[in-house]
C-alpha cells in the first residue's frame, strides 16, 4: 500500500514551526491592528451602518484567517505520529 504523502513529511522541525508560529502571528496582529485602525476611524464613524458592515465584513474575514491558522498550530501540536 502506497501512501499519499512523502515520509519527510512528518519530520519534525522545531525551528520551521516556530518560523510559521512567527508568521502567523505578524499575521494576527497586523490584520487585527489593520482592523482596530479602521473601526476607530472617523471616516468609519460617520459611514452609514450598512457602509460599516460591507467595510468591515471582509476585514474580520482577512483578521480571522491567520487566527484560524494559529488554532491549527496548537490544535496539531497535541498530535503525534504513532
């Protein structure tokens, strides 16, 4: 029985998790810094409620993402090979 994925695959890199780790959370805090920068705005403030959430919508989208990643990280990290 072949298996789909390379067995270099499931090699463990402490320093490539922690590089990914990093990223992810530049990510995080840069889309939520991104976020909190335009909901704080005045341009923001005197937008038209449904202007605010066809504004923000897509940017809790774009700040959700690399949070989504994050939780992945943890989540795998509890998992081993067996």
């Amino acid at each position: 029985l072949m298996k789909a994925l390379p067995e270099e695959i499931f090699k463990v890199s402490t320093a490539k998790s922690l590089f990914y780790f990093g990223v992810d959370t530049a990510a995080c805090v840069a889309s939520i810094g991104f976020l909190y920068a335009v909901v704080t705005s005045n341009i923001y403030h005197s937008m038209a409620i449904w202007q605010q959430t066809l504004t923000v919508a897509p940017l809790q989208i774009f700040a959700g993402f690399p949070m989504w990643c994050q939780w992945c990280i943890g989540h795998d990290s509890g998992h081993s090979k067996k």
